[in-house]
C-alpha cells in the first residue's frame, strides 16, 4: 500500500472521516410519528399521536397492513380527526368487519404530507378479536406522495437517532473485511515467495483488522442496546463476529508461542489462510439460512430497500471509504514500526 | 497418461502408508482402548453428574444431542492429539526422505476419519447404554455420526499439524481448533437432530450439502497447505 504514504490520500482519509463525523452527528432527523398512544372500546379505536417538528398540515391518514412491499390498496381512514398542539388525534370507528384484513395482522400508520412525504409508524396496531374492531373496507389506489429533498436523516420508528450509527458500526465490518482480505493476500504470498515483508504485513494487518472487529462490536452492542433491547442476541451475525475474533486470537496465540521467526511465519500464514476461508465460508452461508435480526437477513428488509436515502448515502459511502483509508494508514504505520525496531 | 500414472502412483502410495498406519495401530491395541476407557469414563461421569441433578428424567432429544456431540468432539481431539504424539522425530524424518507430503496428509486423513468414525460409533453404543437411544431414524444419525466425527478429524488433523512439536501443543490444537469447529459442531447437531423424528424437514438437504462443502474445502485446503508446514 505505498501510494498511501503520499500525504493526499492521508488529508482526503482524515477529511473523509471528519465530514461523515460531523455530518452524521450536526444534521437533524425528519419529522415523523413519534409517540402513539391507542385507546380502544367496543367498535372504536383512538389513536393519539405526536409529530413534534412536522409545520405543515397533514393531508391524509390512515392504516396499512405492514407488509414489505403490499402493492394492495386495502386501508382504513379515521372518521374523526382532531388537531392538537403538536400532534393528533384519530378515530376510528367503523361498523363492519373488513374481511381483507385479518387476525394478528400488524397496522401501520401512515400520513400523507407535501413535502416530507408519507410518514410511517411501524406496528402501530395489531389487530385482534379482544378489542373486536370493525375495519370498513376502502379501495381507492393511493400511492404514497414524493419525499422532497431535505438536509435530513430519515425518522425510523425505533431507530430514531441511533440511525446515525450506521456511519461508524458498518465501516467497521468493511475496514475488517478489507484489512482480513489484504493479509490473506500476503500470507499466500509469504508462502509463494518466503519474504519476511509479507508475514509482517499479514500479522500487522490481521492485528489492525482485530482492532476494528472489537470497535465494530462496541458499536453493535450499544446499537442493539437501544434497538432490539439487549447487548448481545443469539444472531447469526453476532456469532460470526465473535468467533472471527476467537479466530484471530488464536492466530496471535500460535505466533506468540513460536519463537523461530520462519517456523512462525509459515505456520500462522497456513492457519490464516485456513481459518479465513472456513470463517468466510460460515458468515456469509450461515446467516442466509437462519433467521437474523439484521437489515436484509431472515425477511428483515435490507438497509437500501427504505433506509438508506440518498442524504444517508451522501455520508455512509465516503464514512466506508475514509475508514478503509484509516485502517491501511494504520496497518502501514505498525508495519514500519516494527521494521524501525528491528533495525 | 501421466495423470493416471500419477494417481495411481498416489493410491499405491497412500494404500501403502494406510497399511502401515492400521499394522502399527494393530500392533498397539492399548491406544485404541484407551480411546474407549475414556469414551466409557466421560459418558459415566456425565451420566453420574446428570442423574445427582434430577436432569435424566424425561430428558429431551435436544439436550441428548448436545451432549453427545460435546462428548464425540473431546474424543476425537483427544485421539488425534494421541496419535500425532505417538510419532516420533525420527519417524517424521524418515517420512521426509521416502514420501511426498500430499500423500502423508491423504493417508493421514482417511486414517484419522476412519478412526474418528469407529469411535464415534463405539461412543454412540456407550452412550445409548446410560442415556438410551431417543434416534427414529437410525440411518440419519448414521450418516451425521459418519459426516461429523470425519469433519472433526479432518479440522483437527491440520491444527494439530500446526501445533505438533510446540511447548504446549495440546492446548493449541484446541485453542486454534475450536472457534472453527463452532460452524461444523451446529450444522451437524442440526443434522442429527432429524434423526429423532421419522420425517426429515426442508433444511435437511441444505445443512447436508453445507456439511458436505466443508468438509471437502477442509480437504483441499490441508492437501495444498500441508506441504508448507511438512518440514517445521
């Protein structure tokens, strides 16, 4: 990697990270439903709602099955709404039971505004024969109105904030990944060739690559955390990471119990090459047949299909490429460390 | 021409070297039995400790599952630790100076799957007599016993080979061998546990063919990785 020590690249890593950190922490969300309380009697069902920063009027509401991708114009308008000082409130209340609509499905309410769209909130309801409500039928087509642009990130029902970790959680996976990449390359060099260059890489490389495989699951705890409840799931994703970190470990404990340096290169360049592909083969064929509580895994939508917009994408894509950046800086720095020492 | 001279050259060599593996092994009996003493000791133990605890009433198949498959792993690192200890350094320079590595690691690998198995067959016999034998499909855990045990032997063949001549090479062989097991040891136990009931569900020709495709990575990887560590 010695383009790298030209001091551009350096400048664009550090301006990289600098406009994602700053970006994505200094821009606002969207205005979305944030707090909905429902009551519910024998045939109505009141939906008490908050939009804190909306200005504009709301066109339209009503609930949808929360279905990916429902192309089925079956929806429920309130008959009764009420404005409040920063939000709404909705009634329902309708005599006969909508037979497209069905038990323990999930509702989501959606509202109709000019400029920033249809506003969603996720699982607003779910439908059961204890409450009894009656749905009226409604068939008219509605397509959901244009989303202007706006310097903003999208408002997520239980994401909120925390959407804003997607600049640092995710580029630490991709930094690993590339960092994993680039010693497996020089560890089937070393073994081709039997230059003492190539190991020192390999190690150096797959240390960095340990480092940011520990930040990218700091990250994804504090983020499952505040999402999914708990630090730490049984979620096939998890379980890859720690056992990549497991694997790493043990190549540094086969190094660190070898004190030939050519007995040592070969046999951790053979274990990483070996452990690497059997950690690759696990992490991306596992998680596709169990189910998983990340974006794109297990029917769980993927983060391009509605999260990630074109403002997101403004930052996460140079996020991935400065951090990338950082961590090859960092590799080549250890690297000339350590052939400094041993000089 | 030359490749079927080649391999044919290769299976008279590995038949050669499996011949010897199987006299030598023979010849020492006791190693073999030692296997079993140990299979016969942990599973008692584990039957001692689960029966104080109240847990063996009305076990259900998924702790069997587990358990069993904990059990097969230990032994067969065990045995391979064994058997790669059995050798000693001038066996191995012999070994250099008369045949090429690739065949050593194709001999090793069929003889230490073959072990492995014949264990993990003896150990599913033992196991049956203390803890009972819950299997519908007695074909099914067959073939997880054959797929497992082979798979366990053929990861730790290598890492032993890794850690074989190093200061505490038993705690490495598992250290490096370990986190990699953790795939194989559930996708078999997910295997197995379609055994235990007469139909076999939708994920059974997927975790088949995975299986299948770790193994047989697992293979070629050792057979080209091997030659580099053959002389350390």
């Amino acid at each position: 990697m010695n383009f790298l020590n030209q001091r551009f690249l350096q400048f664009l890593c550090i301006f990289l990270i600098g406009y994602s950190f700053l970006g994505g922490l200094l821009l606002p969300l969207s205005p979305n439903i944030e707090k909905l309380d429902y009551k519910s009697e024998d045939t109505t069902l009141v939906l008490n709602l908050s939009i804190p920063k909306l200005k504009e009027k709301v066109g339209l509401f009503y609930l949808k099955k929360s279905v990916l991708g429902d192309t089925s114009s079956l929806i429920l308008k309130p008959t009764h709404i009420q404005k409040l000082e920063t939000g709404y409130v909705l009634k329902f209340s309708h005599p006969s039971l909508f037979k497209e609509f069905q038990k323990e499905d999930v509702l989501d309410l959606i509202c109709h505004t000019e400029t920033w769209g249809g506003l969603r909130y996720f699982s607003a309801y779910y439908l059961d024969t204890v409450i009894g409500t009656r749905l009226l039928p409604n068939n008219e087509k509605i397509n959901l109105p244009e989303k202007q642009f706006h310097w903003s990130f999208p408002n997520r029902t239980i994401l909120r904030e925390s959407i804003r970790n997607l600049f640092y959680h995710v580029p630490m996976w991709f930094t690993m990944m590339a960092l994993l990449i680039y010693s497996l390359v020089h560890s089937i060099l070393y073994l081709s060739s039997g230059k003492m260059t190539h190991d020192l890489k390999a190690s150096r490389s797959a240390g960095v690559a340990s480092f940011f495989g520990v930040l990218g699951i700091l990250t994804g705890m504090i983020w499952a955390k505040f999402t999914w409840g708990a630090f730490w799931t049984n979620d096939p994703k998890l379980n890859g990471a720690a056992i990549g970190m497991l694997v790493y470990l043990a190549y540094f404990v086969l190094r660190g119990s070898l004190d030939d340096e050519i007995k040592r290169a070969k046999l951790a360049a053979v274990y990483n090459i070996f452990s690497f592909t059997i950690y690759m083969v696990f992490i991306w064929i596992l998680p596709r047949i169990n189910d998983s509580l990340h974006p794109g895994n297990g029917g769980n939508p993927g983060f391009n299909v509605y999260e990630q917009d074109n403002v997101m994408r403004l930052f996460f894509y140079p996020a991935v490429l400065g951090w990338i950046f950082l961590g090859f800086w960092l590799t080549e720095a250890y690297v000339k460390l350590k052939e400094k020492k041993g000089e | 021409m030359r490749t079927s001279v080649y391999l044919l050259g290769l299976i008279i060599r590995v038949l050669a070297l499996l011949k010897y593996d199987f006299q030598r092994e023979f010849r020492q009996r006791m190693s073999f039995l030692s296997i079993l003493l140990y299979v016969f000791a942990i599973t008692y133990l584990l039957y001692f400790l689960l029966n104080t605890q109240g847990a063996l009433v009305k076990m259900e198949v998924k702790y069997w599952n587990v358990i069993f498959w904990v059990i097969i792993l230990f032994t067969t690192i065990n045995e391979l630790i064994a058997q790669f200890s059995k050798e000693s350094e001038g066996l191995y320079l012999y070994y250099y100076t008369v045949i090429k590595p690739a065949h050593f690691i194709i001999a090793r690998l069929i003889f230490h799957s073959f072990y492995a198995v014949l264990t993990s067959l003896m150990t599913y016999f033992i196991f049956s007599i203390w803890f009972g034998s819950p299997v519908e499909n007695f074909g099914l855990i067959l073939l997880s016993i054959l797929l497992g045990s082979s798979s366990f032997a053929i990861l730790f063949t290598l890492t032993t080979a890794l850690s074989k001549g190093l200061k505490n090479n038993a705690v490495l062989t598992s250290v490096l061998g370990f986190p990699l097991c953790i795939p194989l040891i559930t996708l078999v136990s997910r295997l197995s546990k379609e055994a235990f009931f007469s139909t076999t569900s939708d994920n059974f020709w997927i975790n088949l063919t995975i299986l299948l495709g770790f193994n047989s990575i697992m293979v070629v990887l050792s057979v080209i990785l091997y030659p580099y560590i053959w002389r350390e």
